[in-house]
C-alpha cells in the first residue's frame, strides 16, 4: 500500500518557485507568453522520451515543465513546451524507437513558434531534457541560422539499454560536428553510468560544450534534488539560454 500513497516521480515539485502563468495551449504545445507585446526570443523545451508506462498526466502538465515554461517567461522568454509522441514497437534487438517520428513533431512545433506574432523568429534556442535529447541530432548536425544555441540537461545522447534507434536515424553522439550551433550540457555526479559514458561520447566530438556540473545531483535532479546546488544550476542554465539569445 505504500507505493499506492507516493506521488510518481514525474509530479514531483519543481525546484525553483517562478511566478505562476498559464500557458497557452493549441494543439500539443503549450506557449508561456512574458508580459509584453514582443517580440521575444523563442525557447522550446522538448520532454524526456520514451515516456514511463500508465501515465495520466502528460508532460506538459508536469511540474517540472510547467516550471521551466514560467522561469523562462519570467526572464522575458516566449516558452514553447512541445508535447511530442515517439512510436514504440517490439524489433529483434529490442524495442525500436521511431526516434524521426518525434524529431518531425519537434519540427513543426519548432515551426509554429517561430510564425507566432509574438516570436522574435531569429532568436531560437532548444532546450532538450533526458531522452528527449535524442531528438536533437538533426540541429546539432547542422545548425539553422537562427538557431542561437541548444541545451541538454542530464541529456542521453546514445540508444537506451535494451533500445534502438529506428532506421535512418543517428544519435547524437553521432551525429555532432562541425555545423553544430552552441551547446550546453548539464551533467550529474549521480548518472546511471551508460547515460554517462554516452554524454563522454558526445563531448569527445563536439567542440566548445560549455558544461553545467550538479556533482551531488541525480537524473532529473531539477524535481529529485532539491537542494541549492540543484537551483543554482537551473539557473545558471536559464542564464546561458537567455545570454545566447542576446548574441
């Protein structure tokens, strides 16, 4: 009966306790608008994937998103938290995650927040979080002009254990070079270590990471850690989003 009584990881409180805002929801985006008329640079925050078994609460409606969604309008952000969707089927290797299908939602959410009125289209920065960074290899391969910057936090950047990536599709750790735009990586102490040897991976071929280092934190340590190492990294990371948006 106790684990009955535990809240699910996944709407554990935020760290920090930005002003509450409602988004705008259409379709499966939700938009966190600054006071303002604009134009304001754009972030997208993309959720972790594949996402745990018998949710009923999406991610957006998480407290951690919904946190990021509202300190990031607080800074003057036009938010965008796109709710995406990756097939999952049984393969021979084990499951096959359709990795391009999510990365296309990603896409056109990205699209749609760069044609809203509000948007300052030139000024884009993505912001991916878990496995949700798998879906970043296509703007890590090569970058968009508006393209600001893109952020990882406690990112896994190579296929999960028992997991592959569909046909056509290259992790980020393979897929990084050259035409990728600036890049942060927020790192935990307390990784599962194949998450880790993968983000090795990654800064072994990209060049000019700046790294964010929570040594006492864990995955998801922005609900799991709520400690003022925790918080100051959040908030370091929203100031290297808003700082490249400046550039």
């Amino acid at each position: 009966m106790r684990g009955m009584a535990e809240t699910p990881e996944y709407l554990r409180p935020f760290v920090l306790s930005p002003p509450a805002r409602e988004p705008e929801r259409a379709g499966n985006v939700d938009t966190y608008r600054p006071p303002g008329e604009g134009p304001f640079p754009v972030v997208v925050v993309v959720h972790g994937t594949p996402l745990p078994p018998g949710l009923t609460t999406g991610p957006r409606d998480w407290p951690l998103y919904r946190g990021y969604g509202e300190l990031l309008a607080a800074e003057g952000l036009l938010a965008v938290v796109v709710e995406h969707r990756m097939p999952v089927t049984p393969g021979p290797d084990g499951l096959v995650l359709d990795y391009a299908t999510a990365a296309d939602q990603v896409a056109a959410a990205v699209t749609a927040a760069r044609a809203d009125p509000r948007a300052d289209a030139d000024r884009v920065v993505l912001w991916f979080f878990s496995g949700g960074a798998m879906l970043s290899a296509p703007w890590l391969r090569d970058a968009p002009p508006w393209l600001r910057g893109v952020a990882l936090t406690y990112p896994v950047v190579t296929p999960l254990p028992g997991m592959v990536a569909g046909p056509g599709y290259a992790a980020p750790a393979a897929a990084v070079g050259a035409g990728a735009p600036p890049i942060l990586l927020t790192r935990v102490g307390r990784e599962d270590p194949g998450f880790a040897a993968g983000v090795e991976q990654f800064l072994a071929r990209a060049a000019g990471v700046e790294v964010i280092d929570v040594p006492d934190g864990q995955h998801s340590f922005d609900i799991a850690d709520h400690t003022e190492q925790s918080r100051a990294a959040v908030r370091r990371a929203v100031a290297w989003v808003r700082a490249r948006q400046a550039v």
